[in-house]
C-alpha cells in the first residue's frame, strides 16, 4: 500500500491554539554499530510557505533524492541544526540518554541562530520523550508515532539529519578505511561485520553493541 506524503495538518492544529513556532525532531544513527547517534530539528512558523515537492520521511527516500532535497528543506525552514552523541557517549551513557543528549545539542544550536524555543511546541517521532529528560527545564514536547511520515516538519528534521550524518560517516570512510561507511553509514552489514573480524574496532564503533561480532 502506498504511503501519503506528509503534510502540515499536525503544524496548523498547533498554529491555530496560538503557537508561534513548531520544532520538528527525528534521529538517525540510533540502530547503527559505529558513528554517532544524530538529531536533527527544523523551526516551522505558519508563513513558511508551501514544502518542498517530494518531501517524506528519510527512510523513504533515496540518497540521492535526500541529498537534492537538503538545501531545499534548509532553505524552506526558519531554522535547522544536527546535535550528535558519539560512540563512547553511547556505550557509556546509554542509547536513550545519548537521544536526549544529542537533542539538547541541537536544541542549542537553534537557540545560537536565534531561535525562540520557548514559544515552540516540539513535535517528536515516537510515542516516547527522551528529550526532557536530559533538560534543565522541560519543554513542551509532543510525541507522536509515525509523526516522520505523516508531519512535514518532522520529514524535514529527518533529511537533514540523515544526510549530515551520512556525510559524517562517507567523511570517516577515508579516515578508517575498509569497513565500508561509505555504504553502510555505520549499520551492521554483513561486509561491515566481517571487517570487524578482521580489522578489529575503531574509535567510531560502539564497542558494548560488538559482542555477538568478536
């Protein structure tokens, strides 16, 4: 069956109780075994405009359509950022509190360009709030299943999380050679786990996820 392409309902319902702005939040990275887990959030006001045509859900998309649509989406947005938690922060602290930490990143980065989060609804894929639980006070943080799919603002947040981690882990490629990054962005493919056989684990791997591959 195919899937409908987000829209901006979810955004005009909060618009529409007096909200100034809505924060769009998705992660990626969160299944990988090396690479950091990545956040990205994108500010919507109700005088965006029109999304960019063929805006979905990162999953849903090739590379190289994400890609194209990147500076589109940044373009479209009042503002963006990636917050990431890396590999050790992830085998020391956790996967859930490294969302939450890697969110609170982003979240500052918003706050640097300008963003008023104060007067924002945060509107997070899921049905669970790692966010404010890692923050000094909380926010109001919606959750909701499936909101990457169904949500433009949260579609954004996931293309350009997608494609700034992508490009994180094609980067490192170079950097430790072999493991195949620039294919596998850092999840567990065969190739990958035959190359942590034989070349051991690097800096980006998050060594407490390598037990079944020593």
């Amino acid at each position: 069956m195919a899937v409908a392409d987000p829209s901006d309902l979810v955004e005009r319902e909060f618009f529409g109780t007096g909200t100034r702005f809505v924060i769009g939040c998705d992660e990626v990275g969160r299944g990988a075994i090396a690479g950091p887990v990545a956040v990205g959030m994108a500010v919507v006001a109700a005088d965006c405009g029109p999304h960019p045509a063929g805006l979905r859900d990162s999953k849903l998309l090739s590379e190289k359509r994400r890609v194209e649509l990147d500076p589109l989406v940044r373009d479209w947005v009042l503002f963006s950022a990636v917050g990431m938690a890396d590999a050790q922060e992830v085998d020391e602290l956790g996967i859930t509190h490294c969302l939450g930490l890697a969110g609170k990143r982003a979240l500052r980065l918003l706050h640097d360009q300008g963003a008023d989060i104060a007067a924002s609804i945060i509107l997070l894929d899921g049905n669970s709030d790692w966010l404010n639980p890692v923050l000094a006070s909380p926010l109001d943080v919606r959750t909701r299943i499936k909101a990457d799919r169904d949500c433009v603002s949260v579609a954004a947040a996931s293309v350009i999380a997608k494609v700034h981690r992508d490009n994180m882990m094609i980067a490192s490629d170079s950097v430790s050679p072999g493991y195949g990054w620039s294919g596998n962005k850092g999840y567990g493919s065969e190739d990958h786990r035959e190359a942590i056989k034989s070349l051991g684990v690097t800096s980006m791997h998050r060594k407490s996820w390598l037990v079944a591959y020593a």
